[in-house]
C-alpha cells in the first residue's frame, strides 16, 4: 500500500466516522446496514476470485448470524465471544460443504451451492427448536462494552465500521498476497497452475472457507442491530442482491464491489426519497439496472471512468 | 538410472484405444524426442506421464516410483512439469506474475502468513528468482507487460520460464516450436540446450523435424498409439521415405480469399491469406500445428468472420455472411474432430445434414446410396464409443455430402485413424472428386495424402504454403 | 391404504405439472446454455393470466388456457432476443438477465394483482370422480394431467419425428456442428424458448385453478425444476420427465407420511449427491473424450 492509498483510507475513514452525526436517525440504521453489506460483497468476490460463482454466500451469513443468536441468546454469551465464533462456524461448514461442492465445476457448482443452501434455510425453518422456524429468534441482546449503549445507532456504527475495517485489511492483504495470485491463476488457467503445482482443489476451497468466514461475521453484525433473525433474511432472493452489487460495481478489482453496493444504495434511498416509485415497485428496479449493466456495462461501474476516458481520446471503445 | 520409465501404459477412451501397450525410458539429463503423425497418442502420452490422465494398464515410474494416476499437481510438485500445446498462459496477469506463478511449491504462503506478512524473505526470495528466470529466457524488460499482449514469440518464451521456474528435474515440452519462424525456433533450440546444461531432462513432442534432429539424442516415434521405432536421429531419418507434391493445371477458381485476417480479442489467428481453390480441384492446406489452418477453414465456412478481407465463392462475397446461408451456397466444412450428434441416430445425422434440402425423394436414395457404399448401418443410434472411429469420419463426411455441396472442405480427416482405414476413406474422397458430385476439396490431412497412389481423375493442385503467423 | 392410493394418484398428477416445469428448463439450457432462473415465474404469469382472465373478467377457461400460453411464450422470445442472444458467448450473463427478468416479472404480477391474500381461481371442472369412500379424484386434476401428457406427447414426437425437432436436438449436442449444417442457430433458439416458455405456461395456466397463485409460486417450482433436470441429467429431455414422475412419488409420499419439508430437502440432498456421483444425471450419457 503507497503513502497515498493510506492517505485515502485516512480521509474516507474520518469522513465515515463524522458522518452519522449529519444523518437522520432512519438514514444511520441505513448506514449500518451498508457497512455489513459492504463486507459481505467484499468476502463474496474473494469467493469468485477462483471463477467460482456461488450461490450459498448469503446462506452462510445466516450460519453465523444463527450461530452468534444462539449462543448470545441460549447460552448466555457476550456478543464478542460469539462473533468470532460465528464466523469460525460459518468456516467450518463451508469446509465441510468443499468436499461435495468442489468436485463440481461452473453451473454445476452454481446449482449444487445453491441446492445446499436451500437445504440448510429449510433445516432453520423445519427444526423450531432451536432455530424458531419461520419467524426465527428475535430479542437478541446487544453487545456490552463498560457504559456504551449499543442498542443505539451511533456506537454500534462505529463497533461495525471497526469490524468491518479490520475484516477489509485482512481481505486485501489476501487478495494482494501470494495468495491471491495463485487463486487469480485457479480461475484464468487451473491446468496451468496445476503443472507448477498448485492444488487448484485446496485453493477453491481456501477462498470458499475464508470468505464465508468474513461473511459469517457480518451477519452475526447484522442480526444483533436487528435483534431478530429469520430464515427469510438469508434467502435466494437476498444472495441476487448481493450477486447485482457485485456485478453493477464491477468485479475485476478489490473496490468494484463496494462501488456497487454504495451506489445502489444511495440510488436506492433517492428513489424512495423522491417519492416517484413505490416500494414494492424496488425489486423491478434493481432488476432492470442489472440487465442495463449486463448489457451495456459488463466490466461494471468501476471501469466506467477508464471508458469514458477512452471515449475520449477516440479510441475504439 | 532412468529417471522417467514409461511401462505397457495401455489408454482407451470408450471403444478408442488412443495409446497400446507403449514402453519406453528417458535416462537423466538427456533430450528426448517423441515423434509420429498427428492422433499417434503423443499428447495423450504426456497427459499419462503429467497426471492429468490415468493409463487403463501400465505404470509410469518416476525417480524410483510409480506416479500412473496421481493428480498432476502432486506430479508437479515432484519436479515433473509439463508445458502446453501452442501458447497457454495466465493471459490477465502481467509476464512476472506470469513467472512467478512458477515457482508456487518453493514460495508459496499460507494465509496467516500473507496477512501478517511474515513470509516477506521467502517471497523477495521468489521475486528474485523470478527476475533471473525472466533474465535468463530474455523476458526482463518486458516485465510489467500483460501476457495476452506479447508478441507470439515471447509468448513462448514466458511459457517456458513458468515451468522453469517451478525448479523441473524433468520437462515435458508440448510442440514448443509449433508455428515458429526459423529464426524463433533457433532461439528455442539455444534455449532448450540451455536447459539441458542445467541438468534438466527434457522429452519433447515435437513435429518440426528440424528442430527434433537437431536437439534430441535419441527419438522415440509413436504410430496409431503404439511405439513405432527408437533410435538415434539418423537411424530414424533413414528409415523415413520422403514424398513430395505435385503442381497441376489451372481451372476456374471456386473460392478465392483475398487478404484474410482473423483475431480473436486482440490476438490475430491468422493473417493475409491468400488462397485460391480451383472448380473440381483437390486442394491440400498443410503447415505445423497453430499456423492457422483450422481457423481459416472456418472463415470460409462463417463460423468465424474475418477482421480483414474478402472471400469469394463463384462471385459473391461471402465473408459477412452467416454459416447456414454460405452452407446453402455450397460450401460443407467436415470440423475437426468429427463433432457428430453422439444422441442422434446416424440416418438422423444424414438427415440433419441435408437440412436445407427439401427433396424427399431424392433424399432417401442419397441416404441409401451412402449406406451401401460406406457400410455404416444407418438406423442404429450413434454412440460416441461404439460406432469406430472410421465409421464416424465417414458418416461425418457422409453428412456434410448430404447437402449436396460444390466445396467440401475437412479438417483432418485422418486424424486417430488405422491406416487402413485412412485409405479407405482417400479412395471414397477421390471417388467424389472425380464422379459423383464434382465437387472441389479441401482438405488439411497433413502427411498421408502425400503418399497416396496418384489421384488420376482430378487436377491436382497441392497448395503447399505455410501459413504465415503474426510476428512483431 | 387409501392413502396409498391416493398418494399414487396425486404423485402421477404432480409428476405432470414437474415435468412441464423441468422439459422447458431443460430445453432452453441445451440449446442456447443458459439457466434460466425466471423460468418458476414464467409459470406463474402463466397462472397470473388465468387469474386475471377467467377468475376477474369470466373468459372461459378453456380459452384462457391458450391466451396464457401465448402471454408466456412472447415473453420467452423477447427474453431471447434481447437478453439470451446478445449475451451468447457468456452463459453467466444470461443467467443474471434472467435473474433480473424473475424481479421484474414478480414486480409486475404483484402490480396487477395487488397485494392482500393469495389469489384462487375456482375450479371450472367441479365434479369429482369417486372410485371409493376415501379415493376421490377431482376432474379438475385428471383434465390437468390428460392435457400435460398430450402436450409432452406432442413434444416427445416434434423432437423425434420431425426435421426441425432433429435440428433442435443437434443444437443442444453441438451448437457448431449444427451450424455447418445450415441450421439457423438463432432460429432454433428461438423455437427452443418458444416451446419451453409455452410449456412454463400451459403448467402455469393448469395449476391456477389447484393452488394458491401469488408472485413468489415460482420460487418452489423452480427449486423443483433442478433438482428434476439435475437428476434425470442435464440436457436429457426423457431422463427429465423420467426423474419428474419419480421424484414426484417420492415428494408425495414423503409428504404424505412425513412432512413437505423434509421432502424438499431430501429432494435437495439427492439432487447433490446426484451431482457428486454422476454430475451428467441418472440417465444422463457419458461424455468422453
């Protein structure tokens, strides 16, 4: 990381932190949400740096968001103890979903992630006890910290915002390492990376365990704001809006997705703001901007500067 | 010591035996050449050696151990590396990313210590490493460049610097001279002996005899999937009768391709043919494995379009137009690899190939035409592994014959085939050519038709130019 | 024991409705490659417009049955002819258009149907067969399963018996060698949806009158549709009606004597097992090399 990329985190850091204080208490729930939305986007693209698209991402969340429910709730553990633990659970069962998953490859792996999802959503809503069926477990403490009240929206924006800083360090330091050129060169050419000696194997898995780690943590974030989770938070339907961030920002580089997720949220907050459209038209909406960017913008938002640029200059764009 | 011994490794695919009972041994820091016709199983003998098949018998013995079937990256991570047919690269990764993939056994980290950056000295180690490789391959000034962009003869040299990297005892090296220039291929032979110095064994599949001469000590020569002859160069040279092509006169051109370019992205396929094939003429497109032949059959045929060029069959353009309507001018391409409807019955791939006929009549005495003469039953449903692979090959020409076509143009119709076999099908083809439909052929069957009995009834015309590939 | 039978009965009638679902899945992924995960919510426009036509403005259903078919196969074709063909040479990116059509289309129907509680059509078909004191068999369900067997009837013969049947059959093997031999790659496709659409309806429009119609019904028939498709075999059109009627027994009874549910993810466990032994489908062939 140059001087300069730090000088920006630093700046977009600061401008994070003053930035509840100018908003209205239903726009700071907002900004919660979004940071965990972030983190899920992010931990979701290490998952298809190996050309894997999975459908079980938003699933996972849901394991560690039950997992840290759970625990906090039957078993009487503090929020910070049962966080890491949801994502360590989250981990584990992705761990033990490689073994089947990845004897698959492309649509296969898509529909066989996507069957193993629903299969565990219907596990939450057919077993009420432990996991309370359809409407879930709700009442679920806030974490404590000596006399911060995080049931209020501006300290657990700056627990989350923390969290999800580390958790964005941890992802690119990844991304950047060894590591993440050898899960690059999984998706470009594994028999390539095979004939030096690459475990293409491993290295999906390795994406799939790490990622569903980051993304177990932000839904235990994400239910203990809440103070409610249910199956229903983890379904299909949530996993597109993931797939459509990823996809409008741009999933070539480290920042693409979080574009994405930001610009259509604030998008989204425009068009209820200005009254326009009705609420449930939303789904439509987001529907029709991902068709317009798959047919007009594949590279995503975040390689529309470089197009234009080159617009520009006259080249052949 | 042997280092690498290949013993009766046995492989079929279905009902095709692709390698038989094949035995032979590589001694350390030697060069070996592994030659034979195209389809004699040298590819799919590397894919036995590199794991990424397993033999149906035989063992393949490494260093002391039997490596037959264990997965290619475990074989890699031995010091068993492979490289690959024409040029595969991580194409979005920069040339030192490229090379320092390479070295994934010696440098690689595990997550912790790529988060905490506590592997920094292995991995400057590896970057290092990689800059002498690149140095030594001639690659260091080009280093932040993205592969895809290379010019071709780069390109080879960074194929070869990721398996160098990758410390190798033994090289697999798949057609490394495939579509070179003289001068390329001298700096590969430069190169390879490099190698050699290093200590590194090397077996090549190789189909420039230049280069095979030249380089390898001794030649292993596969045909038909079975082991052929060994020795050293010029026992096998002396064993090899030679043939060449004859000119013929001119006639009428059916097709002519002016100035064609074909890219794909960026990267251009081929580039300024000029090709001219004459009405009843037999014409024969030859060159080394990459050099653009398959891909200038399917310009013509409109599954590719050209970037650059015309193509002109009996007057009118054709290369805007889409592959069922240039097929309803004339032309039938048999594509590589036979492509038959595996699910289909054979009628029903008869029939298929006369799509755009609306004859019935005269259908069905085509259909039965065909199969009388070439003793493939019709009715029965075609299974990839039970009907043979002649009976394919003919029942794929039979198919493309279907739509009564002027031109017919095949790409390799000979490949994997008995010799037998092969013969049988040259002498329908010629039948073709001479009789029934007269038509113009075409056809990219690289060294058996030269040594076919002389084709009386047509105007020969051997079109020996080699395809030129795109060079900085 | 007459629960028996009535499980039997019932599974021969669901099995019809998956394997209308499944034949259009199937179809359209063969030919031109892509999944299309709003195919569950062309079924339900298909149930939209007989709600809308029969229940709301008293066409006859008969006559609906048609109109609906019609309604889901033009929106077939002009997903293929905006999203499918331009995005050809990348499957992914027609799975996401599809994606985004499943949003709109459910946007759509909650827009004409208006929320509140799920819609019902009432069956035009009142009488109900008795064969025994506890086997009853409404007509209403034996005219849905005689018209879903006619129709894949019809399919089965298009697809075997006819040139353009062979055409799309080729296509689905080998979209190139198909093109040599001048068959329109474009055209095929479009007959591909075409029917496959007209199936996602005709089920749609047969199913209205059985089942509560709301705009997330297709989200279960297309869970059903893949683990039909995944387990008679990609791209097999007999394996897939085969595993319909199978899986379909095997849904009923389970939820006859245990709970849906649990069928649903028994369902979904052996769809994956399926793919971990066999990923090419119980009567799926082999490809090799």
């Amino acid at each position: 990381m140059t001087i300069k990329n730090l000088i920006i985190c630093a700046v977009i850091l600061a401008g994070l932190v003053a930035l509840p204080h100018f908003l209205a208490f239903n726009f700071q729930d907002l900004l919660i949400f979004l940071a965990v939305n972030v983190l899920v986007v992010v931990s979701y693209r290490l998952v298809t740096l190996t050309g894997e698209w999975s459908l079980i991402h938003v699933v996972m969340m849901g394991v560690g968001a039950y997992t840290s429910a759970m625990l906090s709730k039957m078993a009487g553990f503090p929020f910070w103890v049962s966080m890491p633990i949801a994502g360590l659970t989250a981990a584990g069962i992705a761990a033990l979903l490689c073994f089947p998953l990845f004897r698959m490859t492309q649509f296969y792996f898509l529909i066989g992630s996507f069957a193993a999802g629903e299969a565990i959503r219907l596990v939450w809503i057919y077993f009420i006890d432990p996991f309370g069926g359809s409407s879930g477990i709700n009442n679920l403490p806030a974490p404590e910290l000596g006399d911060i009240d995080f049931y209020e929206p501006i300290p657990y924006f700056y627990m989350t915002l923390i969290v999800v800083t580390i958790s964005l360090f941890i992802l690119y330091r990844i991304e950047t390492s060894r590591v993440g050129l050898t899960l690059n060169a999984v998706h470009w050419k594994a028999p390539l990376a095979e004939s030096v000696g690459v475990d293409t194997w491993k290295y999906r898995s390795l994406a799939l365990i790490v990622g569903s780690f980051f993304v177990g943590i932000a839904g235990a974030l994400k239910v203990h704001y809440l103070g409610v989770v249910t199956p229903h938070q983890f379904g299909i339907g949530v996993m597109v809006f993931v797939l459509i961030w990823v996809i409008v920002g741009g999933y070539a580089t480290f920042v693409g997705p979080i574009i994405g997720v930001i610009v259509l949220t604030v998008f989204d907050q425009f068009l209820r703001a200005s009254g326009f459209v009705d609420p449930s038209v939303q789904p439509a909406i987001y529907g029709a901007v991902l068709i317009i960017s798959i047919l007009f913008m594949p590279e995503g938002l975040e390689a529309l500067p470089k197009r234009i640029k080159a617009r520009m200059k006259g080249g052949n764009a | 010591m042997a280092l690498l011994e290949v013993k009766n490794v046995t492989k079929q695919f279905g009902g095709l035996t692709a390698l038989n009972d094949v035995s032979f041994s590589v001694e350390k820091g030697e060069i070996r050449g592994l030659i034979g016709p195209n389809g004699a199983g040298k590819s799919t003998m590397f894919k036995n050696i590199s794991g990424f098949y397993t033999p149906t018998k035989g063992e393949v013995v490494y260093d002391g151990k039997n490596i037959a079937g264990t997965h290619p990256c475990k074989v890699s991570s031995m010091g068993l590396v492979r490289t690959f047919q024409e040029c595969t690269l991580f194409n979005e990764f920069t040339v030192f990313e490229n090379a320092l993939m390479g070295c994934h056994m010696s440098a690689r980290s595990n997550l912790f210590s790529a988060i905490l950056g506590t592997d920094r000295q292995r991995q400057k180690q590896a970057r290092e490493k990689t800059m002498e490789v690149l140095e030594f391959m001639g690659l260091a000034d080009r280093k932040d460049q993205l592969a895809g962009e290379l010019p071709l003869g780069s390109q080879r040299a960074l194929a070869m610097a990721i398996p160098l990297n990758a410390d190798p005892k033994l090289l697999l090296m798949d057609e490394p001279f495939a579509g070179m220039n003289p001068e390329e291929t001298n700096h590969m032979m430069e190169l390879t002996r490099k190698l050699q110095d290093k200590g590194i064994t090397i077996v090549l599949v190789e189909h420039d005899m230049k280069a095979v001469m030249g380089l390898c000590g001794y030649l292993t020569v596969l045909n038909f999937g079975s082991l052929l002859a060994e020795g050293t160069p010029e026992e096998i040279r002396n064993n090899e009768k030679s043939d060449s092509g004859i000119s013929g006169g001119l006639v009428n051109m059916l097709l002519t391709m002016k100035d064609v370019e074909v890219s794909y992205k960026n990267i251009k396929a081929v580039k300024k043919i000029d090709i001219e094939v004459p009405d009843g003429g037999f014409v024969t497109l030859i060159g080394s494995n990459g050099a653009g032949k398959s891909t200038t059959l399917r310009v013509i045929s409109g599954l590719v379009h050209p970037s650059k060029g015309e193509i002109t069959f009996e007057g009118q353009r054709i290369d805007k137009l889409s592959a069922d309507k240039i097929l309803k001018l004339g032309i039938a391409h048999v594509p590589e690899g036979r492509r038959i409807f595996k699910d289909l019955t054979v009628e029903e791939n008869l029939r298929l190939g006369a799509f755009i006929r609306n004859d019935k009549a005269e259908l069905k005495r085509t259909l039965r035409r065909f199969s009388i003469a070439s003793r493939v039953c019709v009715n029965g449903v075609l299974r990839w592994h039970v009907v043979s692979g002649g009976e394919q090959q003919m029942v794929s020409i039979g198919r493309a014959l279907m739509s009564r076509p002027k031109l017919l143009m095949l790409d390799e119709p000979s490949l994997g085939l008995a010799p037998i076999i092969v013969q049988e099908i040259a002498k329908i083809l010629l039948e073709i050519n001479a009789r029934v439909w007269r038509l113009s052929l075409w056809n990219r069957m690289q060294n058996w038709l030269w040594r076919l009995p002389s084709m009386p009834m047509c105007s020969k015309r051997v079109l020996s130019r080699w395809m030129e590939k795109p060079r900085p | 024991m007459e629960l028996f039978l009535q499980s039997i009965v019932n599974s021969l009638i669901q099995g019809g409705f998956f394997a209308l679902w499944a034949v259009g899945l199937v179809l359209i992924f063969g030919v031109m490659g892509v999944v299309n995960f709003a195919h569950g919510e062309l079924v339900m426009v298909g149930a939209y417009t007989v709600w809308l036509l029969h229940a709301q403005n008293d066409v006859p259903f008969l006559l609906t049955i048609p109109i609906a078919v019609i309604v889901v196969m033009v929106i077939g074709l002009i997903m293929e002819r905006f999203l499918f063909r331009p995005n050809r040479s990348d499957p992914l990116a027609g799975l996401i258009c599809s994606i985004g059509v499943l949003f709109i289309l459910q946007v759509i129907a909650h827009e004409v149907g208006g929320t509140g509680p799920a819609k019902q059509v009432a069956p035009p078909f009142n009488e109900i067969l008795v064969i025994s004191d506890s086997l009853r068999i409404p007509v209403q369900r034996l005219f849905s399963l005689a018209v879903a067997i006619t129709s894949l009837g019809v399919l089965w013969y298009f697809l075997t018996k006819t040139k353009l049947g062979w055409a799309l059959r080729a296509v689905a093997l080998d979209r190139e060698a198909s093109a040599l031999q001048g068959i329109n790659i474009n055209r095929i496709s479009m007959i591909a949806i075409g029917v496959g659409a007209a199936m996602a309806g005709l089920a749609g429009a047969l199913m209205a009158p059985l089942q509560n119609i709301t705009p997330h019904m297709g989200h279960n028939v297309i869970i059903t549709a893949f683990i039909v498709t995944i387990v008679g075999g990609v791209g097999s059109l007999s394996g897939a009606v085969a595993a319909a009627f199978i899986y379909a027994a095997f849904h009923t009874f389970v939820t006859a004597y245990f709970n849906g549910t649990i069928a649903t993810i028994c369902g979904l466990l052996i769809m994956v097992l399926v793919l971990i032994i066999k990923p090419t489908g119980i009567m799926g062939v082999k490809v090799s090399e």
